[in-house]
C-alpha cells in the first residue's frame, strides 16, 4: 500500500520526485536554438523531456517539455528529444517564445 501513496506523491512533486536532475548533454543547433536533451529516469526507463533555448545571457529565451512518450534506452530518448524539439521548433517558429 505505501508503494501506491509513493507514486501518487511523486506525481505530484513529493520527496519521491526529488532526484537530483540527469546531467543535460551537450546541445544541438538548429535553426538559431539550443536543443539540450533532458530525459527523465522513471521506474527503470526513461521519459522524453528537454529545453528549447533561444538567445544568449539575459536575453536568452527558453521553452521546456516533457512528453508521455517511454524509452527503455536512453541514447533511443536522447534522439527522440532532438527530433521532438526540431519539431516543436518548425511547427511553432517565433511564437515558442512569446
């Protein structure tokens, strides 16, 4: 039963979903963004998550997601972030940072 009330508390952001972050690699241009892929470990597999960075310094501008998607390897997330986030970035354009 506590293994139940565990889950429910790390959805919502309890002491089970405070491990330390995965170290992001190193980013991928495209078209004037960073893409830095951030995948999320999740009960022995991985969860499709990164930031979108446009600009540099206090200029810079920055979009994050996470996505349902599930990856059992974590260089198959890491090549799915990059694709999920070229797209978001053709689909979206400027308007990703307004």
């Amino acid at each position: 039963m506590a293994g139940i009330f565990d889950s429910i508390r790390s959805l919502f952001g309890g002491a089970a979903a405070s491990a330390p972050p995965q170290a992001a690699n190193e980013p991928d241009s495209y078209k004037d963004c960073l893409i830095y892929a951030e995948p999320m470990a999740e009960g022995g597999q991985w969860r499709l998550a990164g930031r979108i960075v446009r600009g540099e310094g206090a200029k810079a501008r920055e979009h994050k997601f996470i996505r349902a998607d599930i990856f059992s390897s974590k260089d198959e997330v890491e090549a799915a972030t990059l694709r999920k986030a070229r797209q978001i970035i053709d689909e979206q354009g400027a308007a990703l940072f307004r």
